[in-house]
C-alpha cells in the first residue's frame, strides 16, 4: 500500500482547498450519504475550489487521516465572519505519517492552503514501456 507523504501527491488539474482538522474540535460533519460540513474558516473569498482535501489528526489515535471531496458550497456562518464549506463525495485516501507542514509542503501553521490548477506539474513517469 501506497503511504501518502505530501497532498501535491493527489493533486490533478483542479483547484483544491487542503484542510486541517482534528478529533478535538467539531469541525469536520460526514454524513452516511458521504456529504458533510466543515467549518468555521477565514475562506478567501475569490478562490475557485473544485476539491477538498481533509487533513485530520486524531491525537487519541496517533494518526493522520486523508479524505477528498467534491467542494459544493460555502456559507457565512452565524454570526461570524467565517465560512462552513459544503461537500460531496468524501473518500477516505489514506493515512500519512507526515505533520501538517510537511504534508502542505509548507511552513505555515495556517489550516488552510490553497493548490491551483495553474500549478499542477505533470508527475515524471515512472513506469516501464
């Protein structure tokens, strides 16, 4: 099995919102019907966000779980300046053994990062003809 070290790695020609979430807050709703809610964030409000990518920690357990999902919608919360995003399709990927910084590939403690479609680099083939 394949073990996820970086969220580029599941990136594709879409724009992604990656988010940090963990089992102490109640920030992360998945529904039985594999929709959910997260929330509440300071969402940049001209970002295009085709994906989702849920970076989970769960301390009680010692891991990091790894979901995507289709982004649907964002909504200003009550009362805040904050958004919940709306979401379809959420798919557990996998676990990594990577700290939040190292999984965004970056040195920020921010619990959002944005990837672009403008970004996306080709991966290198690696497979044999």
């Amino acid at each position: 099995m394949h073990v996820l070290m970086e969220a580029k790695e599941l990136l594709t020609k879409d724009n992604y919102l990656v988010i940090y979430t963990n089992n102490k807050s109640n920030q992360l709703t998945i529904k039985e019907d594999y929709t959910g809610v997260t929330g509440n964030w300071l969402v940049a409000k001209d970002k295009d966000i085709d994906y989702i990518i849920i970076y989970r920690r769960d301390d009680e357990n010692d891991i990091n779980v790894v979901y995507t999902a289709k982004y649907k919608d964002k909504k200003l919360a009550e009362g805040d300046d904050r958004y919940k995003i709306y979401f379809t399709d959420i798919e557990y990927i996998s676990t990594t053994p990577s700290n939040w910084m190292e999984f965004i590939g970056s040195n920020t403690r921010n619990p959002l990062s944005y990837f672009y479609a403008k970004d996306y680099v080709e991966p290198p083939f690696t497979g044999t003809m």
